[in-house]
C-alpha cells in the first residue's frame, strides 16, 4: 500500500472518530444541563438562568408532594411494566424463533407495525378501547397500555437473541433425561438471558419516560413526564432536574452492571468451552 493511501485512510479515520465525538456531545448536551441546573441556587420559579452553586434541591428533594407522587406513580408502572413484559415478551420471542406455525408471518407482521406506528395513533386507539368498554382511566390503564407496547420489544430482543441459538443443546438436555422445564430452565433460559435483560432494560426505560401514550390513558393520575410538562407553563422547579438526573444515573448504573454481567458470562462460557 502506498504511503499517499495510507495518509489518505488514516485522514478518513481521524475525520469519523471527530464527527463521532462532535455527535455523543451533542446529544450529551441536554443531558449535562439538566445535570448542572440541579445544583442551580435560583431564587424564582423559572430555572433557565445560572445563579449558583447550591445542594438545597438535593436536601429538599421530596419538598413538593405533587412531584413526588408523580415519581413514585413513574417508577412502580416502570416496574410492574417490566415484569410483565420481560415474562410475555421472552415467551413470544422464544416461541417464534424456535417454531414454525400458521400464523407466524401475520404475528411477525402485527410486531413490527406496532413498533412503526406513531404513538398518537396507538394512545388514541387504546384511549377508544377503554372508553368503550367503560374502563376508568387512571394508573392501571397505563399499566396495561405500557405493557402493550413494551411487549414487543422484548419479543423481538428475545427473537434475535433466537437465532444464534444452538437446539442441538436441548436435544442432548432431553437425551440424558431433562424434562421440557428443566431443559428450558437449565439450557435454554441462561444462553437467551442477555436477550431477555436487554429487552427489560429497554422496557423500563419506553416506560417511565413515555408521554403520549400516558397522556391519552391516564386520566387525572400524573406521572412523572406529565408532571414536568404541566409544570413547564408555570415554572420548573430544580428538583425535576435533581429527579432527571437521578433517573439519568440508575439507568446508567444499569446498563454498566448489564455490560459487566454479561463479559463475565462470556468468560464463564469460554472457560467451560476450553
């Protein structure tokens, strides 16, 4: 290789690797100042501009009851959410990946438009279903709304995780004497448990920040982002930043404790396998 190509390629390099710092800062942006206005010593009920360092929202973080209620509602729908979809969702994914029956390519079809279909037209279409069965709106309706979309994120997570999946380790499970549970409990579950954390992580995070959907099916109930939204035209108070952040770190928290889970797996597996 020349020495005109090879300055040209490491050209290329440096200019991606640029524009790939340019756009994680971007987006980190928002994220950084919501971070830094949680410390914001403001004195009115507009915090958009710096005024100072200050820890009082963080001591003062459950001062407004409201707000308060409006997390707690966030977080519990987040998790019942998860649950309940982690548990459906493995179960769908798994069962379109490993079988073949009729059918199969309609319930393939319904996943995916339900990912592709805008949310104002889903919460208006479960907005509809409720009012015409005479459901009272309130928490559980957003539960149920939640759980049906969040489903089908874990099927699908779950269905990809499928199709790496080797069967010939549950024929050899039946063939040393494993029941059907057994097998799935013992072979089958462990090798699609990264699929199955990754959805459930994914699901808890669509949950407790959803708005449009929650905004149709809620009722008078207030959860988190629909408390920030009415706040919004009165003024924010510095402990929804305080709360955001908060948020913000458990999420990555998360995700690292998922990211080391899952290389220990992997050296589990490649120990075994040597």
């Amino acid at each position: 290789m020349s020495l005109d190509k090879l300055d040209h390629r490491n050209e290329k390099g440096w200019a991606l690797k640029a524009y790939t710092w340019v756009v994680i800062a971007w987006l980190s942006l928002p994220i950084l100042v919501m971070i830094l206005f949680g410390f914001n010593n403001t004195t009115g009920r507009f915090n958009f501009v710096w005024q100072g360092w200050t820890l009082q929202w963080y001591r003062d973080l459950f001062a407004i009851p409201d707000l308060t209620t409006a997390l707690e509602n966030s977080i519990t729908i987040a998790v019942i959410v998860t649950i309940v979809s982690a548990v459906l969702g493995t179960m769908i994914g798994y069962a379109m990946g490993k079988y073949r029956f009729r059918g199969r390519a309609m319930l393939d079809l319904m996943l995916f438009a339900n990912v592709a279909a805008p949310e104002i037209a889903m919460g208006t279409g479960l907005l509809s279903l409720f009012l015409t069965l005479g459901i009272s709106r309130g928490y559980w309706t957003v539960v149920i709304a939640h759980i049906m979309f969040d489903i089908v994120y874990v099927a699908i997570t779950v269905r990809a995780r499928m199709s790496a999946y080797d069967r010939s380790l549950e024929e050899a499970a039946n063939d040393l004497g494993a029941s059907s549970f057994t097998t799935f409990r013992l072979v089958t579950l462990p090798i699609l448990m990264p699929g199955v954390v990754a959805g459930a992580l994914l699901a808890f995070a669509l949950s407790i920040d959803d708005f449009i959907i929650t905004e149709f099916n809620a009722g008078t109930m207030q959860t988190f982002p629909l408390w920030v939204y009415g706040s919004s035209r009165v003024g924010t108070p510095p402990q929804v930043n305080v709360m955001g952040t908060l948020v913000f770190a458990f999420g990555v928290v998360l995700v690292i404790a998922n990211t080391l889970w899952l290389r220990r797996s992997r050296k589990r597996q490649a120990v075994r396998a040597a």
